[in-house]
C-alpha cells in the first residue's frame, strides 16, 4: 500500500471498555524540549501504566491490539514486528493472527553492535548482540509492506521517540522506500498530545495503534 492511499487522518476505534482502561491514566504535562528527559517520563509514565495490569489484563489488551490491526494485517503479506522487551506492548498476538492468514513474518536482526538491522524471515530463536531473539542470520532477508514499530513514545504528528540508539531511524526510511506502511505501536499512555522534538534524520510514522484504537497520520 502507498503512503498516497493510507487517508490523511483515519480513526479505528477498539471497545468501549479498552478506552476506559486506558482514560485512567492522566493527562499529560507540557513536554520537555529535550529528547533525553523527554525519554526518561515517557519510560516511567509507561512503567506506571504496566505496573496497574494483571496479566491477564495484560493479555487481554495486547489481544485487542491485535484486533486494533486486523484490518491493515489483512492487507499485509510480509509483516515486520519484534519480540517486545518487558513494557513494550506485544505485538506477537497480531502477528500469530498475520501468520494463519498466511503472511511471511519477518523480525530485525543484527549481524553485530555495528551494523544496522535487517528484517529476515523466520521465527526469532536466536539472541543477537543487543539481546532480543531474532531469526538466524542465514534466514532470507525480505521488505515487509507492513511494519509494526516500538516505541517510547508518539505525538499526533507521527514523531516518534525511540529508544535512543537510531536502530529504527537508520532502516525505516528504506523499508518505505520498498513501499511499508510504518506503524507505530504502543499502550495508549504513549501518545502525547505535545509535539516530540525532532531532528533532520527521525523517520515519521505513517499512523499509531494501541489497545484503544488506530490513528492514521498520512
């Protein structure tokens, strides 16, 4: 799908129910001008959410996040996603339902601290240098139409806010070259209503999705 057909500012919304769950947590203060403090709130307003849900709570919203994105997986035939760290929403339930569909599933994986990340086709069963599972390297590399992409945190722009490292920022302008619609995902507490600061080589997303709903930006 290309960026021209994705709609200037399309809204999915989840149940009743999800929206409520994630009303609780309140608004948010004007945002810092640095990345770096910028960072460490969007961390800790993240870990103050998690630390509210049970597992099965836990459970339940990454299962509507999958719900949330059916209808782009739907249209996907090479998914890119990632095996979560501990507060990043799992995207592993939507990938299972991409996978019965019969789309490729592809995870990043590193050849080394140095190099950037390529998504290759395969079930992530090895630990790469930074210490998430990835596919062997020997697997295919392939370019997703649809990549699901974490984050610190997101403003309605589509401005993400990473780990901090670049990874992301280094690839995700290739893969829309190859034609990738480029979603964010995350708990709903990490959309902001500010807007991120940003420098020249921050790659911006094409929309955001979260247990509550999806929100298309370009």
């Amino acid at each position: 799908m290309g960026s021209g057909a994705h709609g200037s500012h399309l809204t999915f919304v989840a149940s009743e129910d999800f929206r409520q769950t994630a009303m609780v947590v309140p608004s948010h203060p004007p945002l810092p001008a640095d990345k770096v403090t910028l960072r460490r709130l969007a961390r800790e307003r993240r870990r103050a959410f998690i630390e509210t849900l049970s597992r099965d709570e836990r459970a339940a919203l990454e299962q509507s996040l999958a719900e949330v994105l059916a209808p782009l997986i739907a249209k996907s035939r090479v998914l890119g996603g990632y095996c979560p760290l501990p507060n990043e929403i799992s995207p592993l339930p939507a990938m299972d339902a991409a996978a019965r569909a019969g789309a490729v599933l592809a995870y990043p994986a590193f050849a080394d601290h140095q190099s950037n990340f390529r998504f290759l086709a395969g079930d992530p069963t090895e630990s790469g240098p930074w210490a998430c599972f990835q596919p062997p390297l020997h697997s295919p590399e392939v370019f997703p139409d649809l990549v699901l992409v974490p984050l610190v945190a997101i403003d309605r722009r589509g401005a993400r806010l990473g780990q901090g490292k670049g990874h992301y920022d280094r690839v995700l302008g290739k893969q829309r070259e190859h034609g990738a619609l480029l979603i964010g995902v995350g708990w709903q507490v990490q959309q902001l209503d500010g807007e991120i600061p940003t420098d020249p080589w921050d790659v911006p997303l094409d929309g955001f999705a979260s247990p509550a709903g999806a929100e298309m930006f370009r």
